[in-house]
C-alpha cells in the first residue's frame, strides 16, 4: 500500500487558529503559553483567535473550571474573538452542545467505510489487555469487531447492546509500507507506520465523542487553518489526518510547541512548579509580568547574549504590544523551554519596580490587600482580637510568602521527623483530590487520619503548623478556604521540598 501523503493547504484562506481548553480542573501555565501563541500567531496576520472548550470528559468536568479558564486568560490579555461568552459564527463553541453535530458526522464515517461499531464490553477488553502483557505485546484493540457481519451488527443492535464506534485504519501489509507522513512546520515531515496506529474509539458508549474526532470536526467546521498545540500531540496526528483524509477534508498547517519544562528537563508539574494560573494571580503575579515571561518560553523573541547564556537582562523585558510586532512562531526552539520561577519573580520584581506608586498600590488592592479577601479574613479573626494591633499577629501568614515553621512546632510528640513528612506528604495528595470546601474537607482529612492512625488533633495541628507557621491561628479550613487551593498546596510543596533539601544536607 502506498504512503498517504499530506501536504499544506494549497490556497490561503484567512488565518483562524484556536486553543481548546479542558474545563476538568484550574487552568493551567502550558493552556496559557499556548494561548498565547496562537494569540500572537492571529494578531499578526490579521486573523481569528478562537477559544474553544471540550468538556466531553464528564468524569473530570468541574464546574467552575470554565469560568476560571476565561477570568485567567483576560487576566493575561489573551483576549479570544470567538467563543462560549462572546460568541461567533461557528459556534457552539462548547463541545457538549456539539453532540449531534458529531454523532451525523459518525454516520458519514460508518455509512463509507471508515469506521465501524465495537461491541466487546468493558470486561472483554481488560481481559485483552491482560493476555497481550502477559504475552509481552503492547496493549492495543486487535480489531476483532473489525469485520463483523451485519447480521451480527443488526442482532446486538436488536438487543440493545453497548458499544463504540472507531476508526478503520488502513490495513497493516506487515512490510511497514503503510504509513502516514504529514508535515510539522516546526520539524519538517513526520512519518508514522501504521502498525503503531491504533483503531482509535471515535464515539464513547455514552454518545460522547473523544477527543480525536470532535477535535477534528469541530477544527474543520470552525475553518481552522494552523493548529498550534503542545508536542505531546504529535503522536495523536496521524489519527487526526486519517480521520481529515475519511471525510474528504483539506488538511490544517500543524505546529507542535515544545513542552514547558522544569529546571531538571523533566515535564512541568506541580509537583515541582505551580502551574495553576489562579495561584500566580492570588500570589500576586503581575500579568504584565507572567505574559512577559511566557513570551521568553522558547526563543520565539529576537535573541539577546544575555538571553543565551541564561542570565537575565533588560532585553528580557517586552509588552504584548513588542511581542505582537516581533515575535516569531518560526523560531520557537524545539528543546523544552524552562520554566524557572527565580525568573518570573525576578521580571516580576522588575515590573513592581518600574511602576509608579499609585500603580503599585492599585495592584495590592485588586489581590492580596482586596476588599473581598480582607473582609473574609477579617471575620475569621473579629472574636479573637482585642485590640487592632493585634490583627497582624494572627493573620500574616495569610499576606506572607516565607512561612516556615520549626521541627519544634511541625512534629507532634510521640511522633519523629520522618513519619510526620511522610503524612505531610498524603495530606498533599488528599487535599489535591478533595473539593475546596470545609464540607468536604474535614471529612476527607478526618478519613485519612483514620486510616493512617494519627489523631484530630496531631493531624490538624500538623496542618495547622505548615499553613501558618504557627501553633495558633484563626479556624485552619475556614483559613484554608479564604487562603485557596492553589497557594495552600503549593505552601504544603514548598515546605515538603524545604525539609527535603534540609534531610539531603544533613546527610
């Protein structure tokens, strides 16, 4: 069988390109980095900026995610032309308002060939998963509801059986001649043999779409031109054009974005950044700052020798407006952009002491020193005070960024340094997974002591002790609550890594 060939689109329509954010948590460093650039990408070619949100995946949704999504992103000033508040013409922008559009589309697919309905119940599945490892092959559908007669077909869909509709991909010949080739515009062409690429589920059991095939129709439907997106995609590609070549569809220009990364090289996580926009704004981030510093990821930005050798200079600092006009998406470097924080505070220092101080007081007023965070706070500590004076003391560490307590103060008695990290540590993990409320906090916590045989009290006070520095403070959950997820986990990762580096040193 003969390669399939892709090629750029040969006529050039206006440029509209899009960022799809996921609304199943908040949103995140690398949904803002990429916004960006297809932001600038569109502003200076006098084209469209599209901002599109897949919440197909039910089972990760969190309803308060797509509002964030929005308040971070204008926070930035990566303002989008269409979308779910604004609208546009090619909308619904949301994907689960989407739906019939991709079951018709599904229909298409099924009635020429391309694709084909899957039976096999979640149980049969595993069971193929389990004989392929055992086996030492790597776990993949093996197509066995590939050719099924239609007899067959009719005979479950009488009995009203479950099932998925996937891809049909072209045939495996064995000799690795049967491949999809397809062009980065960043890496040249890309081939991938079709033996490594899965029949991919096109439509879930629950009549939702996946990703692969709501991506691909809603990219075609809204006249997206280039997709610019993360590198982790690249390997999804082929599916994508298998999937544009099934429905007899031009071909976008695609352009895959090196990966954010941390100091060591390794992907960017939260466990070693905070990559939770709403933490970077509650912190008191300038987004002058954070859009500067994202331009700087990857080298898009005319270099500079101080750029080179890692230092940083007065060549680093550029507004949206300099970014607009100079920055170049050909130039974008593929090895991982770093994602250094000692950076970030350090243009962010710059920007705090470049500007005037009414400038400076308005930006304490909308974050940190807000009337609505003030007045939470202030009710917390009304009943425990005496005097105003006193309002500091009990309350600073909800202002301050250096909160560390002593081994004196973190480790409980009857219990040694190490135990007590190893529950800090699970507190983390429970409290990522846990809604932000004192509703559903106090069990959670409550449960996890419990099960780790630490007391209310020793598990609280521990917490207690990390959050605020201190042995005393105003109700820790209500606290909690008013401080946010994102600052109290990265206060919780913070002091993990301090004693950490204090145990490596002692060593």
């Amino acid at each position: 069988m003969t390669d399939i060939k892709t090629d750029t689109p040969k006529t050039e329509a206006p440029i509209r390109v899009r960022i799809a954010p996921s609304p199943t948590g908040d949103p995140h460093v690398g949904t803002a980095y990429i916004g960006l650039l297809n932001f600038l990408y569109a502003r200076q070619r006098g084209g469209k900026f599209v901002l599109r949100i897949e919440d197909t995946d039910r089972t990760r949704f969190v309803s308060t995610s797509e509002q964030e999504i929005f308040n971070s992103l204008r926070w930035l000033g990566i303002l989008w032309d269409e979308g779910p508040d604004v609208g546009g013409p090619y909308g619904p922008y949301r994907q689960s308002e989407r739906t019939e559009i991709y079951r018709q589309h599904v229909d298409l697919l099924l009635a020429n060939g391309t694709a084909y309905r899957a039976f096999e119940t979640p149980e049969e599945l595993e069971d193929l998963r389990l004989r392929q490892i055992a086996a030492k092959l790597p776990p993949r559908y093996d197509g066995s509801h590939r050719e099924l007669p239609q007899a067959k077909i009719d005979q479950y869909l009488a009995e009203g059986r479950p099932y998925v509709v996937r891809m049909k991909v072209p045939p495996h010949t064995g000799d690795s001649t049967s491949s999809t080739t397809f062009r980065d515009e960043l890496r040249g062409n890309i081939t991938f043999e079709h033996n490594n690429v899965d029949d991919q589920v096109l439509l879930k059991s629950d009549g939702f779409p996946t990703y692969h095939l709501a991506n691909v129709v809603d990219d075609h439907l809204m006249g997206i031109t280039d997709v610019i997106r993360a590198e982790e995609w690249i390997s999804s590609t082929p599916k994508h054009i298998l999937l544009y070549k099934a429905f007899g569809w031009d071909l976008p220009r695609f352009w895959h974005m090196p990966l954010l990364r941390n100091i060591d090289k390794s992907k960017i996580s939260k466990r070693k950044n905070p990559v939770s926009l709403i933490y970077y704004r509650q912190a008191g981030f300038l987004p002058s700052a954070m859009i500067n510093f994202l331009g700087l990821m990857g080298g898009g930005m005319p270099t500079n020798e101080a750029a080179s050798t890692g230092k940083s200079s007065e060549a680093d600092i550029f507004s949206l407006d300099d970014m607009i006009a100079r920055f170049r998406l050909e130039d974008i470097r593929l090895g991982g952009p770093v994602f250094d924080l000692t950076k970030l505070k350090w243009l962010n220092g710059e920007y705090i002491r470049r500007s005037t101080p009414e400038a400076f007081y308005e930006a304490l007023r909308t974050t940190i020193l807000s009337d609505s965070y003030l007045k939470q706070i202030a009710a917390l500590v009304q009943t425990r005070v005496e005097t105003l004076g006193e309002f500091g003391n009990l309350t600073h560490f909800f202002f301050a960024d250096d909160v560390m307590p002593t081994e004196e103060i973190f480790v409980p008695k009857k219990r040694t340094r190490e135990e007590t990290l190893t529950f800090a540590a699970e507190q983390l993990t429970t409290l990522e997974a846990t809604d932000w409320t004192h509703e559903a906090l106090e069990p959670a916590l409550k449960k996890l002591g419990e099960e780790k045989q630490w007391s209310v009290k020793e598990n609280f006070m521990l917490l207690r002790a990390i959050i605020t520095g201190s042995t005393m403070s105003p109700p820790l959950l209500e606290s909690m609550e008013i401080f946010g997820k994102p600052r109290t986990l990265a206060r919780i990762r913070t002091f993990l890594d301090t004693q950490k580096k204090q145990n490596n040193t002692k060593k």
